[in-house]
C-alpha cells in the first residue's frame, strides 16, 4: 500500500515567520510530488511540484525532496494569514498509466498577526 | 486563466438513486481523473481516463461507478445506485501530459455530493 504521510498539524506561526511543512512517503518509485494548499471546503490549489533531488524555489515556497530519506517539505517564507489553509502533499506513482496521485492527510496551517 | 469545472456544486440524493457529476476539463488536456473526498479524509484517486477508455481504476472504483466523455468538452462520473458513504467531495482534474514529464494535474471546484 502506497502511503504519503504528514503531521496534521495543526501549525500555527505568527505573520511573517517561516512555516515548514513535512511530508513522507513509502514508495521509493514514487517519481513526482506536489504540493497543493486546500482552503476548507474548497479544491486543492497547486502550489509547487519537484523531480529532482535538492531545493527548488518559487516566490516565498521552497519545496525540498530528499529521495533517500523518503522526505518532502515546503517552506512558506514571510507567512501571511492568506496562507492558513490546510497543505496537501501528493506523490505519484512509477507504475501508474497516468499519474495517479496518492495524497497525504494534510497538515493545517495557521498563521495570525 | 483555463479552469476546470463542475456541476453542479452540490448534490442532493436518496440512497438508491442515480447521480451524474459533469466536469469540463481544460481545453488543451487530454487526460481526465476523479477523485474524491470524504469528510476531514484524504483526497482518494477513483479512475483516471484517456482516449475514450478508462486508464487505471482504484479498488474504490467498483461496478457501481462509470465514466464517460460524451462530447468534445464534458466528462461525466456516474453512480448508479448510490449509497449513504457515497458522500463526499467529488473533484474532476486534468492534465496536459497525463502524467509524464513536469505534467501537472489541475483540480476543478468539487461537487458536494450528499446521500440521505
């Protein structure tokens, strides 16, 4: 079984701190993972993806993949309380046709003034 | 800015009863899913779909499901007799690449599907 796993949360950080976000997954073929921000009741939004190992930087995100150690992260710099939702981090699967992704539980943010 | 999206955004239904949840992918995308969304769960894959056949299927995908593309722009998920944990968030995605590459899937709005 196929497992992307996330600290629920909740995290709560002040507006303009660095929010850190972790996630891990089981499956070493896992190729692609995402990020998604879900506002309650809404659809998942994408915010970043990453392939390669290392850090990849888009505006205040940074997502971070570690394939050896199975570990994803987001990094939300200069937090504001736009960003309180709750973060999805998905990975796909090597042996899928078309990219099924399996999704995490999410970790809830919430960052106050 | 493209967008996928679904109707209608909540469905009410009798235990029992058929529902069609419609999505309009974005123009370009050839490749289609399903997903959904139980109440505080996970977001869960149900089928993904691609040149008029169904791709890959989960386990939670059973007879009672199916899927179509009527026309050139719609994509359809019906449950034929639907049951109380059936309820859920629906959501439709696509996506350019099908997966390969730095292909993304995009999510339309859901549809809230209610049994009672």
């Amino acid at each position: 079984q196929k497992e992307v796993e996330q600290n629920s949360g909740p995290l709560s950080v002040p507006e303009g701190a660095i929010a850190s976000l972790n996630c891990t997954y089981s499956d070493r073929g896992s190729q692609s993972f995402f990020w998604y921000r879900q506002y309650s009741g809404k659809s998942p939004e994408l915010i970043m993806f990453i392939y390669s190992n290392g850090d990849k930087e888009d505006g205040r995100f940074t997502a971070q993949l570690n394939k050896a150690s199975q570990y994803v992260s987001l990094l939300i710099r200069d937090s504001q309380p736009s960003d309180s939702a709750t973060y999805l981090c998905a990975a796909t699967d090597r042996g899928s046709t078309l990219g099924r992704l399996y999704f995490g539980r999410g970790t809830q943010l919430t960052v106050w003034p | 800015e493209p967008e996928v999206t679904q109707t209608p955004s909540h469905q009410v239904t009798q235990m029992g009863q058929e529902v069609i949840l419609r999505c309009v992918p974005i123009s370009n995308h050839l490749y289609f899913y399903w997903y959904r969304q139980i109440l505080g769960q996970k977001v869960e894959f149900l089928v993904s779909f691609y040149n008029n056949e169904i791709s890959e299927k989960s386990e939670i995908f059973d007879d009672q499901f199916s899927v179509e593309r009527p026309d050139g722009s719609n994509f359809t998920l019906k449950i034929r007799s639907t049951k109380l944990e059936d309820s859920a968030m629906y959501f439709c995605a696509s996506s350019v690449l099908g997966g390969a590459g730095t292909d993304t899937q995009y999510f339309g709005p859901g549809t809230r599907l209610t049994v009672l």
